[in-house]
C-alpha cells in the first residue's frame, strides 16, 4: 500500500487532566523505527511494552521501562525534559500512549500496537491502581505545575460504585471511555496499527509475542526464545518490578509490585449485577457497535 495514497489521522484537539498534557506529541520527532504501545489504562499497557522491550533487545534484563520506554503524554517530568530524554536515546525506541487518536499526533513512520481489553476488567484493575496510591502518587498528579481540571481525589466509593460511577460518567475519574476505544477501532485498517487483545495474551502469549514479532519487525533468535518468554510473564514482572518500573517503587503502596496485581480477567462476575452487566453490554453496543464491543468483549 502506497503511504501518500493513506488519509493519515490528524490530531484535533488536546487533553489535558491530572495525568495528562496532550501536546507533548506536538513536538516529537519521530524516527521510522519507533514502536507506539497505545492503551486505556490498565488494559495492558506495562505488559505489551515488555514484550515490546524483549523483542527489541532480546532478552535483556536490565530495562526500567519507566526510563526506556516512557509514557509520552504523562505530565510528569516537564515537557522539554521528558523530550530531550527521548530523543537522546540511541536504541530503537518503545513509547507509551494512553490517549485517544484524535488527541496525538499519529505518524507514518510508526509502528502502533493498541492493546484492547473489555471494560470491566480494565476498572476493576484501575480501580486497585487508584486504591493504592500513596501521597507521592496524589501529589505527582496533582501538585505538579500545569494540570488542567480538577485532582484525582482518593477513591471514596466501594468497587461496584466506583464501577457504575465510571460507566454513567463515561470513563470518571480518568478520561473518556467509549470514544477512546471507538478512535482506535476506527483506524484498524491502517498498515502501521496492529490490534492486540488482553485476552488473546493471556491465552497464547507465546502467539502473540511471535505476531507482534512479526508486525514491528523485530526477527526472533530462537537460542534467547525461551528467556524472552520467561522475562515477559507476569510473575517475573511483578518479581522484578521494582528494577523494571522503578516510577511505580516510590507512588504505590506496597511499592512497584503492587503496581501488578493480580493480572486476571471476570472479577467483576461476582459483583455486579445481572442488571450492572447488562446495562454495560448494552452501552458497549450502542457506543462502539455490535462488532467493535464484541471484539473488546472477547478478543474475537
């Protein structure tokens, strides 16, 4: 496919919150090697980046991914800071987004990976995340010249209030839900974007890690396969988290092995209600489209 025949996404508008500052990608200077990790939060986001990492580098273990693949629209550190960090790295690079697509700057050169993952579990892992923050966390997102909006206040609600509290108020307290997903979907059919599922991951990781190879071109050495495999399951993580997200080891409670937690899908099952789960399904469909939601539903 000729790229200059592709309708390209524009960027249209910023967001800006507690966590984020969109026009930091205004200023990026992408190269053709970069490889894009793009999530809603908790939706699988550290693990793709790890697989992404390993692939890359084959194997290696002394990667803090807080450092060597940051999160780009994060408003901590400063822009010009974070930039010059970025830029001054000479490996091909691995970066993070949690934004939608119409709030980045979406490039050619790239190579996107969006992670999807069925909504309830992504509150119920997010709402863990919230739970355990500790005064450096609220004071990173809130104190911290330049944010836009009101603070992330400690969670008040118990799970299954905290959840109808997100769906009615689409995505509250973090950012949009629906549309985040829907911008993301829409583009599947770009040759640079790969969907990836956290279902399918937790299923066949060894598949996975070989497609996503095989999209960012990255070719496999068969002798380190089997350390790859081991480096990117999530007891290693959660083992080596405090080497390998050292941001995570000072702002949780518990430190960065609370940052995994326990990596699973369906806890919402035993909480909410026939009528919570089907008002959910049903908002999915109208929001994304019977397609779309089972696909974010299931993988399929």
């Amino acid at each position: 496919m000729n790229s200059t025949s592709i309708s390209w996404p524009q960027k249209t508008h910023d967001l800006h919150n507690h966590h984020f500052d969109s026009t930091v990608w205004d200023d990026f200077m992408f190269r053709d090697t970069d490889v894009v990790v793009a999530t809603y939060a908790k939706a699988g986001t550290t693990w793709t980046q790890q697989i992404v990492t390993q692939l890359l580098h084959n194997g290696a273990d002394d990667f803090d991914l807080t450092i060597s693949s940051p999160w780009i629209d994060l408003r901590v550190p400063p822009k010009e800071q974070k930039l010059a960090m970025i830029e001054a790295q000479t490996h091909r690079r691995c970066l993070k987004t949690h934004l939608p697509v119409d709030a980045l700057v979406y490039s050619p050169k790239a190579k996107y990976i969006y992670v999807g993952r069925d909504g309830r579990d992504v509150l119920w892992s997010w709402f863990h995340h919230h739970s355990s923050g500790n005064d450096a966390f609220y004071q990173m997102l809130n104190d911290t010249p330049g944010r836009v909006g009101p603070p992330l206040e400690r969670p008040q609600q118990a799970i299954r209030d905290y959840f109808l509290t997100w769906l009615d108020q689409d995505g509250y307290p973090l950012w949009p839900w629906w549309s985040h997903v829907r911008s993301w979907w829409e583009i599947r059919h770009l040759p640079n974007l790969l969907l990836v599922h956290y279902a399918d991951l937790k299923a066949d990781m060894p598949g996975e890690i070989r497609r996503i190879a095989e999209f960012i071109g990255a070719p496999i050495d068969e002798d380190r396969w089997p350390v790859i495999l081991e480096h990117c399951t999530f007891e290693y993580m959660k083992a080596h988290a405090a080497q390998g997200f050292s941001l995570a080891e000072s702002v949780f409670d518990g430190g960065a092995t609370s940052f995994f937690n326990k990596g699973t899908n369906g806890r919402w099952r035993d909480v909410l209600t026939a009528e919570d789960i089907a008002r959910y399904e049903q908002t999915a469909r109208r929001e994304l489209g019977e397609e779309c939601a089972r696909w974010l539903a299931t993988g399929k």
